[in-house]
C-alpha cells in the first residue's frame, strides 16, 4: 500500500454511484487517497453516468465494472469502504468482507438506473447524484485527509 489512504466504494452493480465516487476521489483528492470501486454484481457503466462525468472533464467510458469478491480473493485491504446505495436498499446493500483498516461508512444516492423519463430529464436527475456525490467527496477529504 502507498501512503494514500485506500477507499473502496461498493453498489451492487458498480454502474453508477460508486462509479462516481471513486472518479471524484480519485480526482480531487488523489494526493491523499486511492480509490476504487466494486459491486456485487458488476454490469456495465451507466452512459448518463459516462456523459455527466464527460462534462465536468472526467472520463469513465473506458472504466469498468469490477467484481467485489474479486478485490477481496485478491487480498485488497481498505482505510475506508463506502456503500453508496439509496436509503431504501440501506439494510440490503453490500460490505466488503475483507479488512477494513479505518471504518466503513454508508452515503445514500438514488440509483440513476432507476430514473424515467426523456433522456435529457434522465441527464438531469444523473446531474443532481453527480453534484450531491461530489459535495459528499468533498467532505470527506476535508474530514478524512
């Protein structure tokens, strides 16, 4: 391990919000942590996920979507893991069963998998988990750095 502080975020498909979360770490706080991401059962990432990201000059349209249990027969130790699912999944949303050295935490967004409506009013809640996710982040570097 460097010595950044490593940080796992996990949903259960790691499509969307954990997706983000660990850009946005990565991004703004990569002096002081690493982060990745995980899910319980990997998909592929959400293109309103890819193209909000895009905007804000962060590409995710080559990243992919990783197996949790796959981090853990690996032997990936972790400062920090963070669920990212929305509150009513809370109860069901994954943990990672490998070492967590500093704590695990749990951040509730709604999933953008779940939105309806045109594609530019799905954008637009996509958006709203994308700001709320960095304003998170941000707090957390300045909690945890």
């Amino acid at each position: 391990m460097d010595s950044r502080k490593h940080v796992l975020f996990i949903c259960n498909h790691n499509a969307a919000r954990s997706q983000m979360s660990e850009a946005w770490l990565n991004y703004l706080g990569g002096d002081w942590f690493y982060a990745e991401s995980a899910g319980f059962e990997p998909t592929e990432v959400n293109p309103y996920v890819i193209e909000v990201m895009k905007e804000e000059g962060i590409d995710l349209s080559e990243a992919e979507c990783d197996d949790v249990f796959e981090f853990y027969k690996e032997g990936r130790r972790y400062h920090y893991t963070i669920t990212v699912c929305d509150q009513s999944l809370a109860e069901t949303c994954p943990l990672f069963p490998g070492l967590v050295l500093g704590g695990r935490m749990h951040w509730s967004f709604t999933d953008p998998e779940s939105f309806g409506g045109t594609p530019e009013e799905i954008l637009d809640k996509t958006r709203l988990v994308r700001d709320r996710i960095r304003q998170q982040i941000e707090i957390f570097i300045t909690n945890h750095k």
